[in-house]
C-alpha cells in the first residue's frame, strides 16, 4: 500500500469523526461535508510525517476551516439570525436506519443547542464545540483562534454560559416527547384552545425558517397564546402529518400534495412544549432530501 493510500485510509477512519466535530461548527451538513473534503486537501498538502497524533491534528484542522467558514458566512447570509433554523438531521420514527442514515444519526446533536451555537461569536463556538463535546485542550485551541490557552478558555466559559441560560435539558425520553407532539398536533387540528394551552409552556417559542422562496412564512413568535394563534392557522392548510426523528428527538414532517411543506422540531420539559423549530425553506426541504 503507497503512502498516499495509507494516509487515505486513516483519514477515512476519521470521516465520521470530523464530520460530527464539522456538523456542530456550522449547523449545516453540506457546509459540513465541505469543511472535511477541505481537510482532506489540507492533509494531502501537508508533511505529517512527524504529527504523533494525526487524528487529534486533523480535529483542530477542521476547526480552523470551520471557523474561517463561520467567519465568512455572516457577510453573505441575508436572512435575519432569530428566523435561521440549522440543518437537522431526519430519519424515519420507528424504522431501522440504513447504513448511511445511521452515519448521519450518529452526527446529530438536538437541533435546539444547535439554535444556541447560532448565536455565539465564531471562536467561542469553536473553543466550546472543540473542548466541551470533544475535550480537544486550550493548548490545541489557542492557535486556532489565535488566543493565548487563557483566552481560549474564557471563550469556552462564556459560551458554555450562553449554552447553559438557554434553559433546562430536553427531555430524553422519546415515547414521552411524541405524547406531547401528538398532543399538540390533535389539539391543533381539533381548534382545542385549551388542550394547546395545556401542552404548551407559557414562553414557548416557535422559530419558523421559510427561506428566501417563503419569507413571509419566517418569524419568531414567543409565548404561549400567540403560539396557539400559529398553530391554529397553519392547522386551517390540509397538511398530512408525518413522524419523524429530528437529531433523534420526536418531531414532524408535514406533507401537501406529496410534497414536504414544512419539518417541525420540538424541544420537551416535563411534557410541555419549551420550542418548536420549523424548517419551510422549499429549497433546503429539497435539498435535504426530507418528505421523499
């Protein structure tokens, strides 16, 4: 085996692994794909003849690719930051997975902590994704952000605030969160003002993602009754509701005509609705491949 297919098949042993580590940076699977392609030609680039530990290097390589990434993403996103909805990561409720589905699983992390990493600056999503969710140390991360090992921890603590203020952890249980979206789903079908009021938590919040094609269907709505008064309408609209898995945690396709209009993400405490994430961008539906 050459050099070339040796350093190939230890990198392919850390796909997965950096694409994971990609996933979180940039919230987006194809943005992610591209940042671990990018590392792969940065690898083959480079002599690594004497890395000892190639795949803690190739860990803060794609890093640094995706924070260059996330550095440059805000000059050309026109959509407001509150109407961003990540890319989720969709499988079938109830079913096996397939080989490459179950590889997606495996990236997943839920969709609400990726709404939070949205909002943190570059470099402390880089020092809190890099340290907390895959112990890389400060020493590795200084030179990546550019920050003495000191700094780069201040960057992680302040993220790690931001993170932990964004509220309670979701429930775990899945059987327990589609009670809850099931629920809602038939108090909203049924006009049911108060079964909705009884599933919702008083500051829910509804984040809708409708795209440049669907703008007018992009908003942010908190609390609980004007919640209900969105659900409510869009319940007007015949939709066929289908379950689904979004980052492994109960959620919702819902199709019109045989095409997916919208992928609605719920994030559950104590069986009540803390958030609900709606994805109705046409072009990114598609592109995802969700309601084929």
């Amino acid at each position: 085996m050459g050099e070339k297919d040796l350093l190939a098949e230890r990198f392919e042993a850390d796909r997965a692994h950096l694409r994971a580590v990609a996933y979180r940076m940039l919230g987006s699977l194809s943005e992610a794909e591209d940042a671990v392609q990018e590392t792969w030609f940065k690898l083959c680039r480079s002599d690594v003849s004497g890395v000892e530990n190639l795949s803690g290097w190739l860990t803060t390589v794609v890093g640094r690719v995706c924070l260059d990434m996330l550095r440059s993403r805000a000059a050309r996103r026109e959509d407001p930051l509150e109407y961003y909805v990540p890319d989720p990561v969709v499988s079938a409720a109830g079913e096996n997975a397939g080989p490459e589905q179950e590889a997606l699983r495996a990236d997943s992390v839920g969709l609400a902590l990726l709404v939070v990493l949205e909002t943190l600056a570059p470099a402390e999503r880089l020092a809190f994704v890099l340290h907390d969710m895959f112990a890389v140390s400060f020493d590795e991360i200084a030179p990546v952000v550019g920050r003495t090992p000191a700094a780069a921890r201040q960057l992680a603590s302040r993220a790690r605030r931001r993170v932990r203020g964004a509220g309670p952890a979701p429930e775990p249980d899945v059987t327990r969160q589609r009670k809850a979206v099931d629920a809602f789903l038939a108090a909203s079908r049924g006009g049911d003002f108060e079964g909705l009021l009884a599933v919702l938590d008083p500051d829910v919040v509804l984040r809708a993602d409708g795209g440049t094609l669907r703008a007018a269907a992009s908003k942010f709505v908190r609390g609980a009754e004007a919640v209900i008064g969105q659900a409510l309408t869009f319940a007007r609209f015949r939709h066929t509701a289908r379950p689904v898995l979004v980052n492994g945690a109960a959620g919702v396709v819902s199709i019109a005509e045989g095409h997916a209009m919208a992928l609605m993400a719920f994030t559950i405490v104590d069986d009540r609705i803390v958030e609900i994430d709606i994805l109705a961008d046409p072009e990114r539906l598609e592109r995802l491949g969700i309601g084929q």
